[in-house]
C-alpha cells in the first residue's frame, strides 16, 4: 500500500504536498465562512472562485510549456515561495481588519495564476521519480495526502476559528490567523521541495516556439483516441462533483443550521471517505477492468451527491459525505493514474497543463448551481448537480466506447 513512499525523493514530495494542500483545505473554509459573513450571498462565494479559476484557463498552457522546458523542481518551488508571500500577506490585512470583497478576488487571481505553473511540474516529476511500476501506487498516496488534508485542515480552520473567535462569528482576528497557519504550511512545502535530490531537468526532445509547442500537445491529444476519450470525462466532477465544496458553508447555514465547527466536521468527513478510498486503490494498485471502475464510481458519486442533497441531518449529512467522498476518491485518482501512464514523458507536463485548464473551467458549473441556490434554494441545487452528474456518466458511456476497454497494464492502454 506505501510502496512508493520507500522512495527518499516521493517522501519530501509526499509531505510537501501534504503541507500544501491542508493550507488549501484550511484557507477554504476560513475565507468561505468570512466571505459569507460579509456578503450573506452564495454567488459572491463562485465569484471568488472563479477568480481562483480563471488564471488556470489563461495560464496553464504557459504553465505546461515551463514544466517540460525547464527544471520542474525550481520551476515548483519558486511557486510554492510566492504562494507562502501572499498568504502571508492576506493574513496581515485581514488580522488589521481591513480586508474587503475585492481583495479575495485579488488574492484568488494571483493564487490561481502561481498554480497554473507549479501543478504541472509537481505532476510532471512524480512518474518521473517513483517509475511507472509504482505510478498508480504514488498517484493513489498523493490523492490520499489531498484526502488526508480534507480531514485535518478544515477540523482544525474550524477549531481555531471558534476557539479564538470567543462566540464572534465575523471575527477577523481568528481567519487572521488560519490564514498566519496556512503561510506557515505553504513554507514546510518549500523546505521540502528543497531537500528533493531530483531536479526534473528538460524531457523535451525538439523546441519550436511557445505557440508551436502549446499547439502540439492539442495534436497530440487530438491524436490519442482514449486520451481525448479520458480528457472529456474529467469534465464530469468538474462540472457536477466540485462545485458542493464552494456551496458547502451555505449547506451547512441553511439546511443544518451548523456553525464553523459543523462546517469542519461536513469537509473532514468527505476527506476520511475519500482516504479510505484512495488506500484502497493503492492497495489493489495496477487491476484490471479500470474503465469499468471508473464508470461504476462516477454513478455512485452520483448516488451519494442526492442523498446529501436530500439530508436535513447532520448524522444523515455525515454518512452521505463518507460515501461521496470514497467513491470520487477513487474515480479522481484512477483517472489521473491512467492519464499520467499512457501519455509520452516528454509531453506530460503540457497534457498535465490541459487537464489543469479543465479544473479551471469550474465556475461554468459553480457559477449556475450557485445561481440556483440563492433563487431555489441550496438542496435544489445539489439535487441537480446529481442529477446532472448521472446523465453525463450515461452519454459518456454510451458515446466513448473506448474507455470500457481500459486493460490493466499501461501497455495495453498505449495501445488502444
């Protein structure tokens, strides 16, 4: 089940990664409580998110470029220092009481342009370190450390903010310092990525100009029946699966009643769910009949995103974010292993950069479901994301028939 972590290089990778995405978990759930404290509007939420998304689908492609270009280990770590700088730096302004809407927007545009370039060299050097043998196995552990952040990130934003806010929801002072934290864990990311032996050096074997070599990972792809095949389904979680996060903090005030901590509870539970999935994927590792698994936990995600909809409990809300959060474990990090083993290695970080560009596309989903959870309501809007999510798995099913022939070996994928 750890078998890449015997890796010294994966190890620092692993935990800087860690580190990075409980500053995420935990600076989600702080700004969204604050954001919705000052705004009482769940659109003011996808707002900033799409300030966060935007970046992605302007820069990713630049971003994709630099990765197979240049030394993805610095091109990583000179990302991971600015995101520390800013935090840092938001931190300070909301802890002064100054902090205004704009400046989330502001934030979210800087944060999303850092990570257009430091997401497709960081997945760019994992097949690179652990080999493709361990890849589905690393991919499996690095979705677990995502999931593993899910669980102790928020618990612990919203400990601290109803620890130091003494009974004050609006407290600035106590999102000042989740946010002091979460600068703190963007720099463990830094030392980590420092300690790292492998540089990620050039893997590109021609270079024409930045346009030419943006232009050829599209032919490739275009190229690539089940790649093109894969690419389209990662629009499903993205346009139907995502958005519940963002809208989460409104679910929690409007149908459950919960406070800060209740918000804590909800995210750590879907990352538990979504740990104990991605162990399971590392432990059964490279098995057979992928396109069948990814089909089957697209639907269950499906399944469970209606049952939290339709929950008017916390115990009911709990148990359906268990269940949603293991099955879309799985499908994420099955799907990722299976792209990052039949793309060529030195085409990985722009076909990465095009997946990322994907996840910035977000807000088209978030933007409307949103919309309807302020006029509808938000357990309307759940439902239809369910709903929604469904239906897409079925079309996909029926009109890609290439990805229920996904085999066990990598070889065999290159090969369809």
């Amino acid at each position: 089940m750890f078998s890449s972590l015997a890796n010294r290089d994966f190890r620092f990778l692993w935990f800087g990664s860690l580190a990075a995405a409980m500053s995420m978990q935990m600076q989600m759930i702080a700004r969204g409580w604050l954001i919705y404290d000052m705004t009482q509007s769940p659109i003011q939420l996808a707002w900033v998110m799409l300030s966060f998304s935007l970046p992605m689908i302007l820069f990713s492609l630049f971003g994709g470029v630099a990765a197979d270009r240049l030394t993805k280990k610095w091109v990583t770590l000179t990302a991971q220092t600015a995101n520390a700088a800013s935090t840092l730096l938001l931190a300070i302004i909301v802890i002064t009481g100054n902090i205004e809407f704009w400046h989330f927007i502001a934030f979210g545009l800087f944060n999303g342009s850092i990570m257009s370039f430091s997401m497709p060299a960081r997945s760019a050097m994992v097949p690179e370190i652990v080999g493709d043998d361990q890849l589905v196995n690393a991919v499996a552990l690095n979705s677990a450390s995502m999931n593993l952040s899910r669980v102790l990130g928020p618990s612990l934003a919203g400990v601290v903010i109803a620890l130091l806010a003494g009974g004050d929801t609006s407290s600035h002072f106590a999102v000042g310092v989740v946010f002091m934290i979460n600068a703190a864990l963007y720099l463990v990311s830094v030392l980590t990525l420092l300690a790292i032996k492998y540089q990620g050096h050039s893997t590109m074997l021609k270079r024409g100009s930045i346009w030419n070599d943006i232009g050829d990972s599209f032919r490739y792809i275009w190229g690539h029946e089940l790649l093109r095949g894969l690419i389209l389904m990662s629009f499903l979680p993205l346009l139907f699966g995502f958005p519940i996060q963002s809208l989460m903090p409104v679910f929690n005030h409007e149908m459950l009643g919960g406070g800060p901590d209740d918000l804590g509870v909800l995210m750590s539970v879907m990352g538990a769910g979504a740990i104990v999935g991605s162990f399971i994927l590392a432990r059964i590792g490279d098995s057979d009949r992928k396109g069948f698994t990814l089909y089957l936990t697209s639907l269950l995600w499906a399944v469970t995103l209606g049952g939290f909809a339709l929950s008017t409990t916390m115990p009911m809300a709990i148990t359906t974010c268990v269940l949603m959060g293991l099955v879309s474990s799985i499908f994420m990090s099955l799907h990722m292993s299976i792209v990052t083993l039949i793309i060529d290695q030195e085409m990985r970080g722009r076909v990465m950069s095009i997946m990322m560009m994907t996840f910035g596309l977000m807000p088209v989903g978030a933007v409307p479901v949103s919309y309807i959870a302020e006029t509808a309501g938000i357990d309307v809007a759940m439902l239809g994301c369910a709903v929604g999510l469904a239906l897409l798995t079925f079309v996909l099913l029926a009109s890609v028939p290439e990805l229920r022939r996904i085999d066990a070996s990598a070889k065999a994928a290159m090969a369809q």
